[in-house]
C-alpha cells in the first residue's frame, strides 16, 4: 500500500518474536511495486473456470481485463458472449460473437452459438449459414447437427436434413424417435 511507517512497525513486531525480515524490509525500503499484469491467455482461462462455476460477474471483470489488455483476441469477445447470454442478453451477446468472427473468422465457438441463436429465433435460413461450417469442420457435437438439420428441414431440404438428423442420433443415442 506504500505506508512504510507501518510495515517498518510491523516489522519490528516480528523481528522481536525471532523472524528474519531482512528481505521483507529491503522490499519495503524499494517501495510499492506494480503488480505483474496476468497475460491475456490466464485472465480468459481464469474467466472460463468461474464461468464454468457460476460466476459470471467474476468472469465478466476478468474479461473486460483481457479486453483491454488485448481488444483483438477473438476468445475474449467469445467469453464476453457466453457471459452475456446466462445474463439473458442475447442481443450483446450476439455483437460478441459477431466481433469475435470479426477477429478470426474461422472460430467456430462463435459461429456455433450464432446458430443456435439464430436457430432459437427460428431464422433458419440464418442458423445454416452459421452452424454448416461447424458441421462441415468436423468438431461438430450433435446437437449442432440437428438444429442444423431442423433447419435444412423448415426450409425443404429433406434429404440433407435426414442425414444430419440421423447423424445427431447416431453421436447421441439418447434423442429417441
């Protein structure tokens, strides 16, 4: 905090009860120092593990802090869009994950939640353009090919819709009939 008048007060304290302060007081006597900055990559990864908790506030802060440390990294709008979204504000998080596409266009994370986004407002013809380079990259869970199927169906494309439908069923058994 810079009150040296203190910490020399305490030191004295310790010293007495046997403690060698002798690299404490030579910190003290350099003064206050800057904390190190976190790095862009442990402030995101610290905001995913409080996301993952809960904690969206935390989370929220933390990258706010990563976005002013870096504005262009594509994870950090990412993370700012989840955030958004448990904070039912679809709307920020939509310019989220748009920005974030700005930064990298092949991140998938985003363009995957754009789909269910768009899937949700049941804009199909939208949530196929965003979810079938998910589909098509191969990371694709199944749930990804079945909205994206929902959709080729909404909009008549029946074959293509059986197949991804059939291969959300195959990647998870438990969608039934």
């Amino acid at each position: 905090s810079g009150d040296s008048k203190e910490a020399f007060r305490v030191l004295q304290l310790a010293r007495k009860g046997g403690i060698d302060v002798q690299a404490v007081e030579a910190l003290i006597q350099e003064g206050p120092q800057r904390p190190r900055e976190v790095e862009v990559g442990d402030l995101v990864q610290q905001a995913e593990a409080y996301y993952r908790t809960g904690a969206y506030d935390t989370a929220r802060e933390l990258l706010e802090r990563a976005a002013e440390q870096d504005p262009r990294e594509a994870q950090v709008h990412y993370w700012l869009g989840r955030v958004a979204l448990e904070e039912e504000s679809e709307d920020q998080a939509r310019g989220h994950f748009q920005r974030s596409l700005e930064l990298d266009p092949d991140f998938l994370r985003s363009r995957y939640e754009l789909g269910r986004l768009a899937y949700g407002d049941e804009d199909y013809a939208r949530a196929v353009s965003w979810l079938e380079p998910c589909v098509e990259g191969g990371s694709a869970d199944s749930s990804a090919h079945f909205m994206l199927g929902r959709s080729r169906f909404e909009l008549g494309d029946f074959p293509e819709a059986e197949e991804l439908l059939r291969t959300a069923i195959r990647n998870r058994s438990d969608y039934g009939n």
